[in-house]
C-alpha cells in the first residue's frame, strides 16, 4: 500500500483531558469505527522533539510486519 497524495483532513484540538476527535467525515472516509485500533507513529527533529504523528490502523501495521517478516524468518529457519 502506498500513498502517493497527503491530504489535509482535519484540524482537531486536544481537550483538558488530552484527547482528540476525529471529525464524523474522517472516520467515516478512513472507515473506522468503535473499537479501532490505532498505530501512532512518530518523527522526531534535530533535537530528538517530537514533530509528526502519523495514525495507521493497526491491521495494516500488522499485515506489513508480517509481509517483511515471514522471509527473513523463512530463511532464518531453513538454515
């Protein structure tokens, strides 16, 4: 799977208690629902701060893992 447009989406405010939400039409768009899981990736700057966070459903995560994965286990276990 590869991205080849990044689009602005949204633009959501973290509450008192630290949470976000994401708008209805994003959720609805990206096909989450309740109960979701979430990767949250990050890039760091120079100074090793934090800059960017990056959400990936975690099913997705999951399925590149095991695609990178499962050779090198392959090859490491044939031996």
């Amino acid at each position: 799977m590869e991205c080849k447009v990044w689009n602005l989406e949204a633009l959501v405010s973290i509450d008192q208690r630290g949470q976000i939400i994401l708008p209805k039409e994003l959720r609805e768009k990206a096909e989450l629902k309740a109960g979701d899981k979430l990767a949250i990736l990050s890039a760091c700057d120079e100074n090793q701060k934090i800059c960017c966070l990056i959400f990936i459903k975690a099913e997705v995560i999951e399925k590149i893992a095991v695609e990178r994965l499962t050779p090198i286990l392959k090859s490491i276990f044939q031996r």
